[in-house]
C-alpha cells in the first residue's frame, strides 16, 4: 500500500497529465475551430472566384487558400502546402514568362513567348492538375465539408 505521500504525489502527477491531456485537445479543437470558421468567412468569396469561371479562378482564390492554410489544423498543412505551392509555381512561370493569366491561351501564345517559358508554364500547369495536387485540393475540400460542414465553394 502506497503511503499517503506517494499516493498524493501519484494523483498530482495523474491530475497534471490529464491537465496536460486537455491542454493539448482544447487546442486542437481551438485550431480547428479558427479553421472552420475562417473556412466560412470565405465560403462566399471564393464561391464567387471559383464559380465565375474566369481562366484565371484558381490564381485569383491564391490569397484565399494562403488564409485558409495559415489557419489549418496540423492534419491538413501537407495538403494546403502540396496546393499552395503548385498555384504558386504557375503564378511565377506565368510572371516570369510576362503573361497575363487572364489571358493566356496555350493553343495561342503570345508573341515574344520563348519556348522555354512556354515549357517551364506547361510544366507548372502539369503539376497543378497533377494527381498529387488534385488529392490534396480534394482532401482539404472533404474535410471542409466533412468537419466544418461547410464546402469550401458554394454551389
């Protein structure tokens, strides 16, 4: 039998990891809290970005998922990464290239494109509809529905 020190020093250390326990799953539910509700403040927004059907949609809600990134729960920072940096990848081929992303048509490039810019904007593109990209994008966008209730577009 345990003397009443030991078993006072037990059920404090008991009670400070169950402490600890909480600590760590409040904060989990708090980040993903934030997530949730940040995933709902710009529902609308990127609805509008997505749904218009502008050729430059995805580079446009670029600021939208930076937000949405920032504010993730631990389990989703891979997938927004994987999303993030193939947007972001285009984006610079297409800046690097001078090109107007509104504008650019592939079957129709501009005059003065290179064949290496237009290389290095195909490549870009590749990865962004790329198996890898798609199944983040389609990650992020379940666990949206999933978790926040609420689709990351509407419609």
């Amino acid at each position: 039998m345990d003397s009443p020190a030991r078993l006072r020093r037990r059920l404090a250390a008991a009670a400070a990891a169950s402490v600890a326990v909480a600590v760590v799953a409040g904060g989990c539910a708090d980040q993903q809290e934030k997530y949730c509700d940040a995933v709902k403040d710009h529902q609308q927004e990127l609805g509008e970005v997505l749904g218009g059907g502008a050729p430059d949609a995805l580079l446009q809600a670029l600021p939208i998922f930076e937000d949405l990134a920032d504010e993730a729960p631990d389990d989703l920072r891979d997938e927004w990464k994987t999303v993030i940096d193939a947007l972001e990848g285009l984006r610079r081929a297409l800046e690097d290239a001078g090109v107007d992303p509104a504008t650019y048509d592939r079957d129709h490039p501009p005059d003065g494109l290179s064949q290496d810019e237009q290389e290095a904007i195909d490549a870009a593109a590749r990865r962004l509809a790329g198996q890898d990209t798609v199944t983040a994008f389609s990650g992020v966008d379940q666990q949206a529905k999933d978790v926040c209730g609420t689709p990351l577009q509407m419609g």
